[in-house]
C-alpha cells in the first residue's frame, strides 16, 4: 500500500526519509507487538501443560517431567512436582534420585536451609546410595552458602565446618575433598574474622570504663579474647593483626593504670613490644613497637626512682 502510494506522488528528499522512519517505527512496533503476543501465548501454554502434569495421576509421566524442568532450570516447578514425588515414589527405583534432584533443586534456587535438610536426609536415610558422597558434600555446601558476615552470629558457620568435617570423615579419598579443605579453612577464617573484630571493639572502647562487659578493662577484654583466638587457631592468617592488639592494648592498660600498678604493667607491655618484634621483625608496625619500648622505659624508670 505504502509503495503504491509513494510511486504516484512526487517527494521531496526529506519528505522520503521521514516516511522511511515512520515505516520502520510501525514495523518495529508491530514487531513488539507479535512477540508480546507469541511470549504470552506460550507462557499459557506452558502452564497449562505443567497444571495437567501436576494433576496427572500418571506418576511416572511425572517423574519424567519433574526430571526434565530441572535439566532445564525450571526449579521451582521441579521442586513442587518432587515434593509429591519423595513421599509417593518411596521404596521404588526412583525414590533415591528424586529425594536428592529435590535437594539439588532447592539448592540451584537458593533455598539453602530446606537443600541442606534434604541432602542430610537423604545420606541418612541411604548412606551407601548411589548419591550418599555428593549429598554429604553438598550439605555442607549448602550451610556455606547460607553463613552470614562475620559481624552477625555464626552458628551456621559453625555447623558448615561440622557437615563438611563428617563429609571428610566419611569420605577421606572424597572426589571434592580438596574444595571442602579450602571450604574448612574458609570458614576457619570467618570465625577468625569475628573474634578480630570483637577484640577490635574492645581495643577501641579501651579508653572508657564501665563499656566492659566482663566488669574489668576493656583492655584487658581486648588482651584476652585475642589470646584466645591465637590459642584456638595458631595457624590464622590474621596472627599479627592479634599480636598487635595485645601490645597496644598492654601499653594502654599500663597507660591508664593506678600508682600501684604502672611498674608492673609498663613492664609486661615492654616485654611485649619486644615479643611482637621478635616475631614480626618486618612488621609495618614495628615503629609502633619502639615507640612504645622508649615510652615504657621512661615509665618504669621514673617509678624506679620514686621507689
């Protein structure tokens, strides 16, 4: 119709390319258009046939279906035609691979609490199916996924560790035992991580008495739970970040200390300092050290000549 219309009226050049553009405008628009059609069209379809499959009493069919939405990511659907599936395909040759897709489902779609349920339960109830090794794996895996920042409580970073220490056990050729090895020291390191900041908190409330909940220092809060933390993983990453909240927080508490105390806490803060330098003798921080050293060697001097 359009090129009819343009072969019997003259144009002028610009007229020509504003009638191009509004051609190509309707054209993509009416191109829009069909594909918003054909996307509802088949989205009803879709539903249609899975609102069939789900009524269907053809369990096997079923089956079939659940296993192919979830190859193809369709997890959601998987999950629901599965959760019907465990309980009415139970002591039947598929009953061990639909208990562990459904995990394996609500672990792609980010539900980790209920896959790392449904892995547990599954090693539980077949310990040497054919699934049991991945599923130990993946419900430790599952618990990783679900850890908070080390800021927050980390009681399931703790029982990650756990699920993946008795996935070791169980398995100690394991096929991912080297992953879950790095997941242990990952986690290890959180747990670190929160300690840090505890004693990090505690470091800078030194100052100010009263803030302590222990009813002492915050100082020596600060001396204690980083003590602790080089007790309980002496291999940390974070060892000298620990080391140096100890020195600091001895020369503190040496700083603020009654008469009666200073000699003896200036002491044990500059035999401190010269441990930490012992130790991390490129230590950045090192300057720090010596400051301290000078400082402490003033004080225990003057308290000498008062004695």
């Amino acid at each position: 119709m359009y090129s009819h219309f343009l072969l019997k009226i003259p144009l002028q050049p610009l007229l020509l390319v504003e009638i191009c553009v509004i051609l190509q405008f309707k054209m993509r628009k009416m191109k829009k258009i069909l594909v918003s059609i054909c996307t509802v069209m088949l989205l009803t379809g879709c539903a249609n046939e899975f609102n069939k499959v789900y009524k269907s009493q053809d369990y096997n069919f079923k089956y079939e279906y659940a296993k192919e939405c979830f190859a193809n990511g369709k997890y959601v659907k998987a999950i629901t035609l599965l959760e019907e599936l465990v309980t009415i395909q139970k002591g039947t040759d598929n009953a061990q691979e639909c208990l562990y897709m459904l995990a394996m489902a609500e672990y792609c779609n980010g539900d980790f609490e209920a896959a790392s349920m449904g892995f547990k339960k599954y090693y539980q109830t077949y310990p040497k199916g054919h699934y049991a090794e991945m599923a130990s794996f993946y419900a430790g895996e599952s618990l990783f996924m679900s850890t908070p920042e080390p800021r927050l409580d980390q009681t399931a970073t703790v029982n990650a560790i756990t699920a993946y220490q008795e996935y070791l056990d169980l398995y100690p050729e394991a096929t991912l035992k080297r992953k879950a090895q790095q997941r242990l020291f990952d986690l290890q390191d959180k747990l670190v991580k929160k300690e840090l900041l505890s004693a990090q908190l505690y470091y800078n409330l030194g100052p100010y008495f009263g803030n302590c909940l222990t009813g002492g220092s915050n100082y020596e809060a600060c001396i204690v739970t980083s003590q602790n933390a080089l007790k309980d993983y002496p291999y940390s990453s974070m060892r000298e970040e620990f080391a140096l909240l100890i020195m600091k927080s001895k020369f503190g508490l040496a700083q603020q200390s009654v008469e009666s105390k200073k000699l003896e806490r200036y002491r044990d803060a500059e035999d401190e300092c010269y441990g930490f330098i012992n130790e991390y003798p490129e230590s950045k921080n090192r300057e720090m050290a010596e400051k301290f050293i000078a400082v402490c060697k003033k004080n225990i001097g003057d308290n000498r000549d008062d004695e």
